[in-house]
C-alpha cells in the first residue's frame, strides 16, 4: 500500500496534469542576485547555469505558477523583485508574452509562490506551512503582494509535502480516502487556508 506522501505525489501529478509539473533548476538571467544554496542543491545543478534556483512549476486550477522554496531567496525582500522579474519574462512592455521566463503572458500563468516551513509559534497555532503569493507584472515590473490565487493556493500542501517542508498530521489524514488536510497560512491575507 502507498502511504501518504506517495498518495500526494500522486494527488500532485494528477492535479496537476504531468505535463504541468516541471521540477528542476531555472536559470535567472536578469538578476545578479544569487541565492544560497546548500551542498546537496549545488551537486544537482547544471554547469552552464548562471544564478540557478531550484524550482517547481505547477497548475492549480486555471493558474499556473512558479513554488519556491523560501531558504532559497535572498533574506531581504526587496531583492525578490529582479529575481521574479527574470523567471517570469518581464517586464515585456513590447509584446506581453513573457518569452524569455516562465510566465505565459496573461495574469493566470504569472504567479509565484514562496514557500517555508512554519515558525514554532506558527506550529503550535496549527499551521503546517506558509506560503506568500506574488502577481508578477507582464509589461510592466510590478510585483503585487496585495492578494492571493485560490487555484494557486490548492497546491501549496502539495508542494510543501512533496519537498519535505511539512508532514501531514495524523488528526487530518482520511486512510480511506487516502487523502490529507494541510493548513497552510498566506502572508498576503494573514489567513489560514485548509
């Protein structure tokens, strides 16, 4: 029998339509940031990669997005910005496709979700993972943290089990259904979502 992190994984792809999920290194060409990475990471990256970040790509819904594990951004927020600029392809003020990133060219397929495990006061409110959710400008270069992607938000358990930032608690796993509840907080909103 499966247990319940492979019947996720599964949940995941399925979710996500295989060929939606891209698990891999994104190159940042439009960044002189370059975050920390640790050992295991650094073996597993290409050589000719300039400023490599590990990375997931995943459909929730009608959206598409970029997961990123937060240890892997710099502390500071503010240098966020040029590093999600780069992986989505903008600002592409000319055509508003977003050819040189992942983004796809319309609101839907320019999201990004930063992801990190819970503070221990976090934890003993209940709360398995935290998750904050940037809109990413097409032709322009803004950043909007004002709100959240409820498509986008349907996979942050997903992702934060698959890459290890939480486990599902017992009290919220359904063995018949093989499924499991994952309370996650959104920073944007301060709300928690199961």
């Amino acid at each position: 029998p499966l247990n319940m992190v492979a019947k996720l994984r599964i949940l995941s792809r399925a979710l996500s339509g295989n060929s939606f999920v891209r698990k891999g290194i994104v190159k940042l060409d439009r960044t002189s940031v370059r975050p920390q990475l640790s050992s295991v990471q650094v073996r597993h990256l290409h050589r000719n990669c300039a400023n490599p970040m590990p990375a997931t790509y995943l459909r929730g819904g009608t959206s598409k997005g970029i997961f990123l594990d937060r240890r892997h951004l710099p502390q500071d927020r503010a240098s966020w910005k040029p590093i999600f600029l780069g992986l989505m392809g903008s600002p592409d003020s000319e055509y508003g496709r977003q050819l040189n990133g992942m983004g796809g060219g319309v609101s839907s397929l320019s999201k990004i979700c930063v992801v990190e495990p819970p503070t221990d006061v976090q934890k003993a409110e209940g709360i398995d993972v935290v998750y904050t959710f940037a809109q990413v400008g097409i032709r322009d270069a803004d950043i909007d943290y004002s709100g959240n992607c409820g498509n986008l938000s349907s996979m942050i358990g997903v992702y934060a089990v698959d890459e290890g930032l939480c486990r599902p608690r017992r009290d919220a796993m359904d063995p018949e259904l093989g499924t499991a509840t994952i309370r996650s907080l959104n920073t944007n909103t301060n709300k928690a979502i199961d």
